[in-house]
C-alpha cells in the first residue's frame, strides 16, 4: 500500500473567497456586459481550479475553454477569432476560459491580447485567463485586470490538509507538512500523497528532504531551463544564496562575484568547462526584456526581478525546485564558490553555511578543516558566538546545518535543540517542533533533554494546549534542577505560567512552591565574558526567584508578603535591557496594580525585542502595553497595541498570544458602536481558548460580549452571560480576571432584578479593593453598593465612587459612574443635578471614544429636554462620533464621489476609504450611500440653522449692548 490510498484527490477549495467574490462578480455581470480577469499567481497555487470553479459555476450560457492550438500556433486570426466570440454571444452569454496562457506562442498570445483589447462590453463575453506569476506578464496582458492568488493562510492550509487526508495525520506530520509546503495547496497535498499511511499517521519516519526534487518538479510543472549556460548557473546561484537569507532577495554583487569564480573569465590557458545543466524539461514561456547582469551584459533571466542591488526569484517554489533539481556537484560548486567570495568579505556565518552545504553528509575523512565534523563544529561555535551579529533565522539554520553534519547522537541532539530555540526566538513555533523531534535521543544527558522539554514547553504556552506545556515545562525543570538549577527555577515560573493561562489555581500554587537556593551556572559558550556572563545569570536568578515569591504570595492572598518581592522585579526594569527580564518586570506590575510601571516595561520590553530581532517577543510586549491601557481605561490605546499584536502573532505562529490579543481588540470594541467587531472577536478567541484550554482569554471574551450586551441596553443577556463567570460554582471565570467582570454583573443584574445574585458577590469583591491591585476597584466597589442601596444611602455612596475615581483617573469607569448617577437623580426628579452628572458623563465618553456608552448619555439627556450641544436627535446627532477622517470621507461619498475618486482626493489608498467607510455607516446606522447622503446632508442643515441663529442671538446682543 502506497500513500496515495491515504489521501483524497478532490478536495474542496479552501482559502480562495476573495478570489471567488471577483470571479462570481464577472460572472454576475455578463448577462449584460462583458469583461474579462487575470489570474495570475506561482504554479500550484490553483490557477486552474479556479477557472474549472468559475466554468462549473456559470449557468447563464455556454462555457468556451480556449487553447493555443495542437502544436502551440494561433490557427485563427483576430477577426475569427472575434466573430466567432460575437456569435456565440449572440443568444447568450459566454464564458471563454483560457488556462495557462503564458505557455502559449507569441501569435497566439498576440491574437488572444488584440481580441481582448477589441471586444467591447456589449458583446456579453467573459474573459478568465490564467498566467503564472513565476516570470514576467507577457506584454500582450499587462494591462488586464488582476486577480493575484497569494500562498494559503496557515488556517486555510491546514483546513486543505485536513480535507486532503481525512483528518488522519499526526499533530507532528501535520505540523511538518504545513511549515514544508509554504502555503502552495497543489504542493501540500503532494507532500501528503507522498507519504505512506504509517508515516502519514507518525508510525515511521518521515522521508528526507520531505519536499524532494521530484515532488518540487511535478508541482513546478518542470525546472527552468535556458539555453545559456550563464542563465543556468545565475539561477542556480540566486537559489543557492538564497538559502540563507530565507528565500527572500539577495545582494546581486554577492551573485556575480560567485558567477566569477564558478565561471572564470576567458583569459591565456585553458577554461574551465561548466558544470552539467539542471536535469529538468524545459518550460516554454514567453521571452521579455529584462536588466542585466555583470560586466558583460548577460540579461536576467525571466524568473528572476532585478531591483537596485537585490535579486530575487518571482516564485519561492521556482527557486525551490531550481536548487533541489541541480545535479549535486553543481550545486556544491555553486555554494563553495559563495562560500570563498562570503568568507573574503568576512562574512563568518553565512560563509560557513555555504561551505557546509558544498560537503556530504558525516562520514570519516582524514584531518581536514574541510572535513564534515570540524566544518560542524566550527559552525556551532560561530553561532554561538553573540559577538557574530545574525539574526535568530539564521542561528537556528547554522545549528541544524552543524546537527546533519555531526556524528556523535548527544552532540547532534544538543545543537537540534540549539536550532530549535533559535527559530523559537525567530517566531517560528512551526519550524521549532521538527528540530525538537529531531534532538529526541535517551541517551542525551539530562541537562540537554531538559533544555529541549523547556523548548517545547514554551513552544505550546504560544501555540498550543497549555496544559501540555504545563508538564513540559515541570519535566524540563526536574531534568535541570541538578546541573543548571536556576534553569530549572526559570522553567518551574514557566510552568506556573502556563497554569496561570489555564486557570488551574492548585497546579499554579504547587508549581511556585519554594525550591531549593541555586546557583549561578557558568556562562554559556560565547557570551561577553565570564564576569559579564556571571553577573547577568545572578540578575535573570533573582528576578526568577522574586517573581515567583511574589506571584505565590498574591494568588495566597498575603499582600503584605507579595509586594516586596514583585517590586523588586519592577524596578530592575527600569534598568534592565533584555526583554525577558523586561517582560517580567511588565507582569509584575500588572500584578501589583502599577498599570503606568507596566506601560513603561512593556513598552521598553517591546522596543528590546525589536531591537534584537527577537520576533517571537514582540507579541508578548504587545499584550502586556495592551492590558495596562485597558487597566487605565485607555481602550483606544488598548486597541492599537493589540491590532498590532495579533498581525505580529499570527504571523510568527502564536495562536496562544492571538487569543488574548483578540480578548483585548473585543473588550475595547465592547464600549463602542461594533457589536459584529466584537463578535469576530470572541468567537476568534473562545475557538483557540477552548482548544487550547486558555481560561484567561476566555473569561476575556465573554466579558467583552456581556459588556457589549449591557452597553447596547440588553442587561438581561448580559447578566446571564456573568453569572457564568462571576457567580460560585464550577463554571467561574479564570481566578485572576473573575473579579474585573463583576461591577458589570452588579450592573446588570440590579437592571435584571437579581439583587441576590449580585450581592452574593460583593464580599469577595470588597476583599479584592481592599487588596489594593486595581487601582479602579475601589470605586467600582462603592458604585455597586449604590445600586443596591436604599434612596437615602445611594446618593453619598455615589459621591464616594466619584471622589475614588478622581484619585485612580480613568475616564471610562469614572464616566459609566456619572452616567449611572445621572440616571438615578433623573429618576428622583432632580433634573439639574442630572443634567450635569449625564453631561459629564458624555463628555468622559467621548473622550474615550465609548460610543455605545455615549449614546446612552445622550439618550437620558434628551429624556431630560436636554439635548447635548451640537446634537439633534436620530443619525445627524452621532456625525460627531466620526473622527475628522472619516467625516472628510462622509462628506465627500455624500457628494457622489466614488471610494477610489475619494482616495485621490485625500491622498489615501482605497482600502483606507473602504475601512473608513464601513465605520461611518456603523457610527451612523445608514446602509447604504443614499442614507448617508440624507443623513448628511441633513446634519448639515441643521448646523446652518444653529448658525443663523446664533447669528441672530449675537447680532440682538449687540444692538442691546449699544442700546446701554
């Protein structure tokens, strides 16, 4: 039985809605004009299975596929061609379909591009041609709309491998499968198809390379191939370079010094003959003029883009498939030569890689420099050496290079392990778990095999089940304790990190239980010096043991006992310059309360990792700025550090570090007029909440729906929704959070009519003010007695909460108090003492950008007679929620102008317009551009009129005032 009985070969599209909406756009349209699309990207992305969609799609006439001919000629002139088209689209519209016409002879292409050209949108024909993005647009269809297919998203990625196999693969080989495959579809279920059932399930190993030359070739549909040998050894030295600079561009002066040396110049003597070309078919496509290269002028090769001093492949899985099909003394001839030109500029690291990669594999040589295992070890040393400076991708790929090149199973686990932590720091989780799986070796000593469970522990605290990481990171810290104890302690805060994210208060506890004194290890091999090295161990050792010290004396409730410790830890941030410590630092002040000293570590922290390249930090530095912001009641402070956040962590694979961003953008979307923004968002945080067992993002979320609940006026939903999380019982929210959700349940339920159930969680509440931690929590506290005080106590309770909030600031929580006030006082008739408390409370509102709040406020005050200065009633009244932006934006589509006729005007892209646009209609609660226009048009009247009679107003003044 082969892999191929495992894996499906029809499988749904996944991934591909934008596309779609613009082919089903052409298609809806052709009953009464015609157009045509482009749709262009890199082989196996899915070219053809789109148009097969869009011609199984198309019901409303006949579906032409159009070809270039039997032996590659046109056979058809323009004219016939056209008439043909006409005539068919004479009863009905006609889809033509054209796949694949870059493949097609410059005739064909021409008559195809002038029929196009001359086809007007009377004619009722659809044109949906497919061109691969690999090498240059012929000329013939530049100038046609585009579709560009992109790689898959990792969800989209991973729903086609599941589809492709049944949901049969093991977590690894999926794991494995998806990092391999880079987002192409065609490519992904290839690899799947390769593998048998037993490797596709984790029962035998996995091929190597997974993606080999053959597999790359079949979804490449071949290698370049050019007649000039010079083109030949160009690309294959662009794909060769490109290996250590990940795949993206390379320094084109890099690339002709190696061209020199693999290709001497003609001088006295015999020249050196070229190596064998790549074995591969040709693949014809169109010849276009592009840069040259060198001093002789040789052209570029159409696969590749030449800009200033960069060259890159158009295609990743050209330049893939070019290097994995070169015969493999070629391609050791082409990484020497890098390796000889990187070395003579004293380029250390990249040098090594290439001079590695012009060897074999390890296998016994005579006492060589060159021979596999001192290459191994020279590379392990130079990347290890913190003085080389080299980002953490490229660490990782010198590491793994020196594991395939080392013999010995202890030395070869410990550099995989080296490798993995490496693309951790990179922000690579993806390509972190094979290495990790590669430096499984029982005979490792314990040390080593701990620093791989800590690895991997902290691999799933990111991107994966938390309590896994839990027991990873507990093993990493019992295999370490004995040789690097403090270590040990840093993974045992890890562990109760993770317990943290689960909620799990017991584990938590037991995990910070106090551990024996450590030690300060010796440093580790290239670090600035043993002093330097000994002195920044003691200082990570003692912000690991405060930490922890601390973080057990809060979740005990001994204030008293935390606050020494946790202040400590906040104030060797202020001088600290790594981010990990920097990070701690941040949780510790959250911890304490301290929201500013948190913005300060986190912000310092941010600007750390960034500065070291350390992407899989940035997310973290941006989660902690974005719960300080909302601890002050900044949310749209909040919100631009979260948005930023979940980009940055789902981009380096942190799925984990996405939820809680997610929990955030919900909670600062739950004050204002989005109900559908924050239901993205928590449906998006609970889906990996849940997965992964994250109770602190989850009881986020559902905080965030139950604020939104109660902000819109639904105070029933959203006293159901809390009680869930705040009320006693097996279902209460995460432990650390529960307690910030109940003043809304107090102010939910009291609209509920459930006084019980909200004072039945009062006392803890008082307990937690009385802690001291949140700084708003005192205030809250004494506006949730006033709810449910009798008259004659609730107006001094509400004073009190107003006097707290004026020593704790914040404007959101300070004005929901001022609007609760307000609404109390209009209901006992003293409309004047109303009238200022609601109108404060608008003005904190709008100055926090709480639109659902604020409405609220404004809804008492025209309860009141009193309508906010500036405000009428209905839509007009919220055009000054819009920010100037999106009121310059307002006015202009209210005029007739067109997003793209907008964005010219403003200076803007027209995807800037699109998301401007769709706040305004949200802000406004229009549907459409003629809603707006009247709702515009008519708050614009109603300011003429204000005007006039203000005008009216000054004008009487001063006569009255020349009268006396």
């Amino acid at each position: 039985m082969t892999g191929e009985t495992t894996v499906r070969t029809a499988v749904r599209i996944h991934g591909r809605s934008t596309q779609r909406k613009a082919l089903r756009a052409l298609l809806d349209a052709l009953p009464h004009h015609g157009g045509h699309l482009l749709v262009a990207g890199e082989p196996g992305l899915g070219r053809t299975t789109l148009l097969r969609w869009a011609a199984r799609s198309f019901r409303a006439g006949p579906v032409l596929h159009l070809g270039p001919g039997p032996d590659g000629g046109a056979h058809v002139t323009v004219e016939q061609l056209l008439d043909t088209l006409r005539a068919a689209s004479a009863a009905a519209p006609v889809l033509v379909c054209a796949d694949d016409a870059h493949l097609w002879d410059a005739p064909a292409r021409t008559a195809l591009g002038r029929a196009v050209r001359r086809l007007s949108t009377a004619d009722r024909v659809g044109l949906l041609l497919s061109v691969a993005s690999d090498r240059a647009v012929a000329p013939e269809f530049a100038r046609l709309p585009v579709v560009h297919l992109d790689p898959l998203a990792p969800s989209g990625a991973a729903a086609l491998l599941d589809d492709a196999t049944d949901g049969v693969a093991a977590p690894a080989v999926r794991e494995q499968l998806l990092a391999e495959a880079e987002g192409n579809p065609a490519l992904l279920v290839a690899l799947a198809r390769r593998l048998s059932p037993a490797e596709l399930r984790g029962h035998r190993p996995l091929p190597r390379p997974l993606a080999d030359a053959a597999v790359l070739a079949e979804v490449a549909g071949g290698a370049p191939s050019d007649p000039s040998a010079h083109a030949r050894d160009l690309l294959l030295t662009v794909a060769a370079a490109g290996q250590t600079e990940d795949g993206t561009d390379v320094d084109a002066g890099l690339v002709h010094d190696a061209l020199r040396r693999l290709r001497p110049e003609p001088g006295p003597g015999p020249r050196a003959e070229p190596g064998p070309a790549p074995r591969a078919e040709p693949v014809p496509g169109p010849r276009v003029a592009e840069p040259v290269l060198g001093p002789r002028a040789e052209p570029v090769p159409e696969y590749l883009v030449l800009a200033g001093d960069r060259l890159r492949f158009r295609s990743p899985l050209v330049r893939r498939t070019v290097h994995a099909t070169a015969t493999p003394e070629r391609r050791r001839a082409v990484h020497r030569a890098l390796a000889e030109v990187l070395e003579t500029g004293g380029h250390r690291l990249t040098g090594l890689l290439h001079r590695s990669w012009s060897l074999g594999g390890p296998e016994p040589a005579p006492a060589s420099a060159d021979r596999p295992a001192a290459v191994a070890d020279r590379l392990a040393a130079v990347a290890a050496d913190g003085a080389v400076p080299a980002p953490h991708r490229l660490r990782a790929t010198a590491y793994a290079r020196a594991a395939e090149l080392t013999a010995d199973c202890a030395r070869r686990a410990e550099r995989y392990t080296a490798a993995a932590e490496q693309a951790l720091l990179a922000g690579r989780p993806d390509r972190a778990r094979p290495l990790l799986a590669a430096a499984r070796d029982s005979a490792a000593p314990a040390a080593l095999r701990g620093r791989a469970e800590w690895v991997r522990g902290v691999t799933e605290l990111r991107d994966g089940p938390v309590g896994d990481a839990h027991q990873s990171l507990l093993l990493a810290a019992s295999l370490l304790a004995a040789d690097a104890p403090a270590d040990a302690a840093a993974a045992a805060l890890a562990a109760a990190d993770a317990a943290w994210a689960a909620g799990d208060l017991s584990a938590c506890l037991a995990t910070l239980a106090p551990g024996p004194p450590h030690r300060t290890e010796n440093p580790a091999p290239g670090s600035d010096g043993p002093a330097d090295a000994r002195s920044a161990a003691a200082h990570t050792a003692a912000v690991v043991h405060d930490h922890r010290v601390g973080m057990r004396a809060l979740l005990e409730g001994r204030l008293d006992r935390a606050g020494a410790p946790l202040g400590q830890v906040v104030e060797r941030g202020r001088t600290e310059g790594r981010p990990e410590t920097l990070l701690r630092s941040a949780a510790a002040a959250l911890l304490l309360g301290d929201v500013d000293a948190a913005r300060r570590g986190g912000a310092r922290a941010l600007a750390a990792a960034r500065q070291l390249g350390s992407d899989t930090l940035v997310p973290q530095a941006l989660e902690y700025l974005a719960y300080a912001e909302l601890r002050a009641g900044r949310h749209p402070q909040a919100r631009t550090h979260a948005e930023e956040g979940l980009r940055t962590a789902l981009r380096t694979g942190q799925r984990n570090t996405a939820a809680h961003h997610r929990a955030v953008l919900a909670l600062a979307a739950s004050i204002e007029e989005e109900p559908d923004v924050v239901a993205r968002h928590v449906t998006a945080a609970l889906d990996t909440a849940r997965r992964h067992g994250l109770a602190q993002a989850a009881t986020l979320a559902q905080w965030a729906a139950a604020r939104a609940d109660l902000g819109r006026g639904r105070p029933f939903d959203a006293a159901d929704r809390l009680g869930l999380l705040v009320l006693p019982g097996p279902g209460r929210g995460h432990f650390a959070v529960w307690r910030l959700a109940v003043p809304c349940f107090v102010e939910a339920a009291v609209l509920a009519e459930r006084h019980e159930d909200a004072r039945e969680v009062l006392t803890d509440f008082a307990d937690w003010a009385a802690f001291g931690a949140d700084p708003q929590a005192a205030a809250q506290l004494a506006r949730c007695h006033a709810l449910l005080a009798p008259a004659d106590h609730a107006d001094a309770l509400y004073r009190r909460a107003l006097d707290r909030h004026d020593e704790a600031g914040g404007d959101f929580e300070r004005a929901r108090t001022a609007l609760l006030y307000g609404k109390w006082l209009r209901r006992r008739r003293r409309p004047r003492e109303a009238r200022g408390r609601l109108g404060t409370a608008l003005a904190g509102f709008e100055r926090c950008g709480a639109g659902v709040w604020a409405a609220q406020a404004r809804g008492e005050l025209r309860a009141l007679g009193a309508a906010p200065q500036g405000t009428g009633t209905g839509a007009p009244a919220r055009l000054g929620l819009l920010t100037p932006q999106q009121l310059r934006i307002a006015r202009h589509v209210a005029e007739g102008a067109t997003n793209r006729e907008v964005a010219l005007a403003l200076g803007v892209s027209t995807r800037t317009v699109d998301y401007h646009l769709r706040k305004v209609f949200a802000a406004l609660g229009v549907r459409s551009r003629l809603e707006l226009a009247r709702t515009v048009g008519e708050a614009e009247q109603a300011r003429e009129v204000r005007g006039a009679g203000e005008s009216r107003r000054a004008g009487s003044y001063e006569k009255t005032g020349a009268q006396h």
